[in-house]
C-alpha cells in the first residue's frame, strides 16, 4: 500500500484580506507582507516534493468537500450558517484572527474534505498512510468560533465522520503545531475514545489555553507546554517520556498527527528551534508507534507554519520518513542549526520539566 498525499489546488486560492503578519492594515499598520497563513508555504512543498521526485513515490489525490452532514457532527447549524452567508457575501471575519474571503466557506469545507478522506482511506485500508494538505488550518477551531486562521475543525471533522461510519472507535491525535491546539482539545475533552496531545510553546497562542492541569473528564487530554528555545532533545525526550507511553495505554485504531511546521527555528510566530530533521524525526517515531499499535494507520493533517522558505523542507523531511522514503531535500540551514541548538544545562532544566509532568500524566 502507499502514502497519500491529499491536495487541491483551490486551498491555496483561501485568503484573509488586507494583513501585515497578523495585524489587519489600517491606522498605524502599513500595508504589505500579507496574512502571515498564505498559501506560498503549502505551494513550495508541493514544489519541492516534484523536484526532489518524492512525490512520484505518493499516491497523489484530491477528495470532495466535506459534506454538511459532516461538519454538523462538529460544529452547530448556527455557525455554519452564519459563516456561509458571510462567505456568499463579501467574505470577512466572524471569529478572532481567522479572515475569510467571498467563497471561503467552500474553501474550508474543502480543506475538512482532504482531511476526511485521507483518514478515511487509511482506515478502509486503500492507503498505508497519508498526509493531508490542508488549508485553512483546524486545530484552533472551535465548535461555534473560528480562531487562529482555522475556520473549521478539519481533523474532529474527519474523526467523527470516521466514528460516524463505523471504521474506528478510539483515536489518537498528537499536535506538534508550536501554538497549543485549544480547538481539538475543547472538542474532544471529555470523550474518552480520544486521546489529543498537544506538544506546545508555553502561551504563545492561545495565551489562555494549554496548561497541563486541563485533562477533561476521563483524563483523555495530555497538554505539554514547553518553554521558548526547546530544540531537537527536549521534543523528542517528551517524546520518548510522555507521547509514546501514553499512545501505548490509549491502544488507538489510528494516529492522527496536527502537522504544523512553526516550532522551526526559522518561524515568525514561534521560538523553538527544531530543524526539518526533526519533523522527519518525530514522523518516524509515529510511524513506529502505529506499527506497533495500530496497525501501521497514521495520518498527518497540515496546520501552521510560517517561514515560506522553510516549511518546505520540513514538509518534505516529515513525508519521505511518512513513506519510508530515502529520498532527501537538503536542508540549507541544517549545519545552522545543529550549532545553534540549547546548551545543556537548558537541555537539563527542560528535561527535569518533562520528568514532572510525566510523573503527573502516570505515563
């Protein structure tokens, strides 16, 4: 069986209006720059992906838009009407930092559709596993507010029509993505055939959400916040201490990863320091766990990332080891990087960090 690779291209036409980063143009804000969410990072790893020939090695496809019946397992008549009506419209804004243009509504039902059918195939078993380019983003979604870019909740939306059809039962979905993921875990915090975890830079964004006292009923919840400048050690010791023991317990049917790329060390809107190896690196760890428990079932679902230039080589790094690939993008700033990383009595004090919250999650 293959890797999927989802994609289309209209995702890459959604688009937030007149901003400078993450600030609407007006008064004081210059105009220029663009919504810091543009699609040139998701074009240039498709790019890269023809150039290097990986994606010769990729099941490549697009899917439908994810149905109403679907997205109203997830969020409520009420906000998709509001949203659509908008969208039909003039396009604008109906959440906090999460623009839309005329015809987003269908952009976004789209990007829900990609994430939809690469979970889908993979539990029906016509792929091996698959990677979903997204876009809008979902995981800050929540049920009735957009929030952070994300418009709709692309992987609940995926999960509960999964659930819905009767080809899985219990879930896992890791979040990587530098901004913890508040929408994936208000969804999901008291149901226990879903466990999220999310790995994140302690209050970036949300700057409310995302301590590690919030476990939901049924303690299904797992956030681990990070302090600004972790590197390639401290993301894959919380790794090895807390998200593959607790995959272990959980025992999912599949392992759904929110896949952003801005805990790089090139990313505006994040202050880690993770280089395209170690995206490659956490993928196969994932691709080991779900091998062990799963069998083999693993989906990656984009989200953020920031950094035009380099998000493609993170992309690539984590979809060759998705495939089991051993075709490579060179890094251009990998030797950067490795001399750049934390020192270790920074490496230790993180490390302690992750040794008491493992200790708190039982893992």
């Amino acid at each position: 069986m293959a890797t999927g690779f989802f994609h289309d291209e209209l995702t890459l036409w959604h688009g937030g209006g007149d901003y400078a980063l993450t600030l609407p143009v007006g008064h004081h804000v210059q105009p220029g720059g663009g919504l810091a969410e543009s699609p040139e990072s998701k074009r240039r790893l498709v790019n890269l992906l023809h150039v290097t020939g990986l994606m010769r090695e990729l099941a490549l496809q697009s899917a439908p838009p994810a149905p109403r019946e679907d997205l109203l397992r997830v969020h409520p008549a009420g906000y998709l009407d509001r949203f659509k009506a908008l969208s039909d419209a003039t396009g604008g804004e109906i959440g906090h930092h999460a623009p839309f243009l005329k015809g987003g509504y269908e952009i976004a039902a789209l990007s829900a559709g990609l994430a939809t059918a690469a979970v889908t195939q993979v539990l029906c078993g016509d792929l091996e596993n698959a990677y979903a380019l997204s876009r809008p983003p979902g995981h800050h979604c929540l049920p009735e507010t957009p929030n952070g870019f994300c418009l709709l909740a692309n992987i609940a939306i995926a999960i509960r029509a999964a659930k819905a059809r009767g080809l899985a039962h219990r879930f896992a979905v890791v979040d990587w993505d530098v901004h913890h993921g508040n929408g994936t875990e208000a969804i999901f915090l008291d149901d226990p055939d879903v466990l999220t975890l999310s790995l994140h830079q302690d209050r970036n964004y949300p700057l409310d959400t995302g301590g590690e006292d919030i476990r939901g009923a049924h303690a299904s919840n797992i956030n681990i916040p990070l302090p600004p400048g972790c590197g390639h050690a401290s993301y894959l010791e919380a790794f090895e201490r807390i998200v593959l023991p607790a995959l272990a317990r959980h025992r999912p049917e599949i392992i759904i990863v929110a896949c952003g790329y801005d805990a790089s060390a090139l990313d505006p809107l994040g202050r880690m320091l993770l280089s395209a190896e170690s995206f490659g690196a956490m993928t196969r760890a994932l691709r080991q766990a779900a091998a062990d428990l799963c069998k083999g079932r693993l989906v990656l679902v984009h989200e953020g990332g920031y950094s035009e230039a380099y998000v493609p080589f993170c992309g690539h790094a984590a979809i060759a080891a998705l495939a089991g690939s051993s075709i490579e993008a060179v890094d251009p700033v990998a030797d950067t990087l490795a001399t750049r990383q934390p020192d270790a009595r920074w490496v230790g004090h993180v490390s302690a960090h992750l040794r008491d919250l493992a200790a708190y999650f039982e893992v």
